[in-house]
C-alpha cells in the first residue's frame, strides 16, 4: 500500500495517519445519525426510544429559542456526518435530564454557570440596550 494513501498528520511520529484514506472514509459513513447519538445516550441513562420520544415532543426544536439545530450547525459538517441532533441538556449537580437544546443555547446556559440570576441579568442588559428603546 502506498505511503500517499496516507494523509498528512503534523501530531503523528511518522508524519502520516494511521488509516489510509478509504478506511478513514469508511469509518466516518458507518457513524449515522443513530449510533454517535447512542453513545451520548447512554451517559444520561437514555434509551433511543425515549430520546425520540423527547424529540417528538418538542417538534425536534430548541427548548429554548425554538430553532432547529441546523441554523447553529455548519453545512460543512453537515455533508460530513449528516444533521446534527439536538444536545440533551442536564444538571450538572444532579446530572438529571432536563430538554433538548440547540448547541448555540446549550452553549450559552453553559457559559453563564446554568445561573437564572446570571441569565435574567443578561437579559435585563440586553434589553436596556434594545435599538430604540431609551
């Protein structure tokens, strides 16, 4: 097998990866939608039926901005693993499941410490600085 089926790979000692570019394809198409989402499941005590059951619920949109994912989701990635499902939100104290968010506002309670104070007080900022309010 030749060494330039071999893509490049700064990190690796031997300056290539260590599956060829086929198997590396082939790799990533037996990843569907399903079987990644399932690893994630199970770290919350999930089962597939009832992820779907949640999904079906809230009409497979955001919890929080009723968006579908994919307006938060890169088309690139998209061609690459297909669409992105909603991220299960939970409890970090408690590890609890709460809903499905999109990853823009999974992100967004995640990055204000899943605090209402910190989350009223940033939307009690924005909107003092609503466009035309005064």
């Amino acid at each position: 097998m030749s060494i330039k089926l071999f893509a490049r790979a700064r990190d690796k000692k031997s300056g290539r990866t260590a599956h060829c570019s086929d198997c590396q394809k082939k790799a990533r198409e037996g990843l569907d939608e399903r079987s990644r989402t399932e690893k994630k499941l199970r770290r919350f005590g999930l089962t597939w039926a009832e992820y779907q059951a949640m999904i079906k619920k809230q009409k497979n949109l955001c919890a929080i901005c009723k968006r579908p994912e994919d307006e938060s989701y890169s088309s690139a990635r998209q061609k690459m693993y297909g669409p992105k499902p909603l991220s299960i939100d939970h409890c970090h104290t408690t590890g609890s499941v709460r809903e499905l968010l999109c990853s823009a506002c999974n992100f967004a309670i995640g990055k204000m410490g899943d605090n209402p104070d910190r989350l009223r007080a940033a939307a009690q900022y924005l909107h003092r600085f609503r466009e035309g309010s005064e």
